[in-house]
C-alpha cells in the first residue's frame, strides 16, 4: 500500500511533501516516525523542538521535576534523548508554558 500524505516534522524542521514519500509504505513510514523519536538532541536542538530558548531548556531541567534529564557523553556534550522529550512535550497538553 502506498501513502500519499504531506506532513511536518517538527522534531527534523523539515517538511516532507508526497513526491518525496510516495514509494514509502505505512510500515516504512512508522520506521522513519520511530527513528526521529530515537535520536538525542543537543540541548539548542531541543529547546528548538519544545519551541523555547536555551537558557528556558536549562531552568525547567534544574526546575522541573518530570522533565527528562540530560546525559553527560563527555564533559563538554550533553544531549537529551529525544523519545523523552517527546512524550513530555506531548503528556503537557496543548501547550507548554514557560
């Protein structure tokens, strides 16, 4: 079966329109939706997919106890995964206040 649709992907700031997914299945289609909910963002990153600034990002992770927490790969990368980030984003309702 083959999907014809135009959506937004917010997590990857891109738009993919029907001619770039026509040959792509539903199957392969959900993959690729799994696939961007699996990468980690950098914080910049991820405070550009909640739709907020760094310095915002960096009070709610010191501030807020149910959002996700980062994790130190070296002492100079951090990154927050993005299944995480997702799920929060998505558990906050319409809209997530500052």
């Amino acid at each position: 079966m083959t999907v014809f649709v135009s959506l937004t992907l917010r997590e990857q700031n891109e738009t993919v329109h029907p001619h770039r997914i026509h040959k792509r299945t539903r199957g392969n289609l959900e993959q690729h939706m799994s696939q961007i909910q699996a990468r980690s963002y950098r914080p910049k990153q991820a405070a550009e997919l909640l739709g907020i600034g760094p310095a915002t990002l960096w009070r709610w992770i010191k501030e807020r106890e149910d959002f996700p927490k980062p994790k130190r790969l070296s002492p100079r990368c951090t990154v927050l995964d993005g299944a995480e980030l997702i799920a929060w984003r998505d558990a906050q309702g319409e809209g997530v206040s500052k």
